[in-house]
C-alpha cells in the first residue's frame, strides 16, 4: 500500500506529476484543487465559498477542506493508498490528517515536495493563463499564490523531522521529473 502527500507551489507541476504517478502506482490521484473545481462549476454551496478565496489566490478554510478530504480518503478506492495532492496546508492540517489517518488505521510512507525556482513558476503560470483562460492566473494572484504558498515551510518541517520528506527537482521534462519522482520513492529501487 503505498500512502503519498504531493507538496509544492503553484506551477511546479503537481498536477501532472501526481496523476501519472498515481496510474503507475494503481492509487487514485486525489486533489482539493480539483474538488474545489468541480464544485465551482457545479456553481454548489461549497464552490461559491471556495471561489470567493480562490480568485484571491488564498486557501479554502480549513473546516471545509478537512471534511472534504475526511470523506475522500473514507472511500474504499482509497483504503489501498493514495496520492494527496493540495492537503495539507497549515500545520493544524497536518493534525488533522494525522488524526484522519489514525481515525482509518493508516499512515504516510512519504511526503514528495517538487522543487522548482519562483520566476520559473511564475513564467509558467502566465504561460498557462494564455492557453488556457483561467481567470485566476493574473501575475499578480500568481505571485500572491507563490507568497501564500511560502507558509508551508512549517508543514515541509514537520514532515522532514518524521524522515517522511522526499524533494525532488522539478525541471524538467515531464518523463525526466517523473522517473526521480520514483527513483526517490522510498518503496522504488
């Protein structure tokens, strides 16, 4: 079983990253990001909150997203393992996971942050925000995410103190960023 928490800011690739690595490793990719997507679109409760700080380049409270991910991993697809990507992101978050997983008699094996040089990001961010329309990626909330992200220092902290953080660069080409991805895995090799 293979448990896996995807850490790294906006731009470095996560997504991508994240979902090929969960098909390789037959584990469901799962991501506050897109639920908070899904929900937008769907124009629900939660989406209407969630977009009102999304567009701002901030975080969703973290009552809403600890639930949103308490029943996620509660989903039979997920008692197998799973790949986090977008939780936690406060050190209280990091609790309640801890709390969320003891709760289901699991635990992390690893904690994979993606490295990648702020401009890099920011550049690709705009890079993306052409093609693809999205409303949220201005260069001044792009640069607000960058600086909002930075508050996950603690959490990168708290889980290289458990022995749990792998850091991996994230330039690259995608098949390149994906095979240190494995190769850094503590089951690979």
């Amino acid at each position: 079983m293979t448990r896996l928490l995807f850490m790294g800011p906006p731009g470095a690739g996560k997504g991508t990253q994240a979902t090929l690595l969960a098909d390789k490793l037959g584990i469901p990719h799962i991501s506050t990001g897109d639920i908070f997507r899904a929900n937008v679109s769907q124009g629900t409760e939660l989406g209407v909150l969630a977009k009102s700080y999304m567009d701002k380049g901030e975080y969703v409270p973290d009552e809403v997203t600890n639930e949103m991910v308490r029943a996620r991993l509660g989903e039979a697809d997920a008692r197998t393992g799973f790949l986090l990507d977008g939780y936690p992101r406060t050190v209280d978050q990091v609790h309640t996971l801890d709390g969320i997983l003891e709760e289901l008699g699991e635990k992390l094996d690893a904690v994979v942050e993606l490295v990648v040089d702020r401009e890099e990001l920011i550049a690709r961010l705009l890079k993306r925000a052409e093609t693809s329309g999205r409303t949220d990626d201005t260069e001044e909330v792009i640069r607000h995410r960058q600086e909002v992200y930075e508050q996950t220092t603690p959490l990168l902290a708290v889980y290289a103190d458990r022995g749990l953080l792998v850091q991996v660069d994230g330039i690259g080409a995608v098949d390149d960023i994906q095979a240190r991805i494995f190769d850094a895995l503590p089951h690979a090799g």
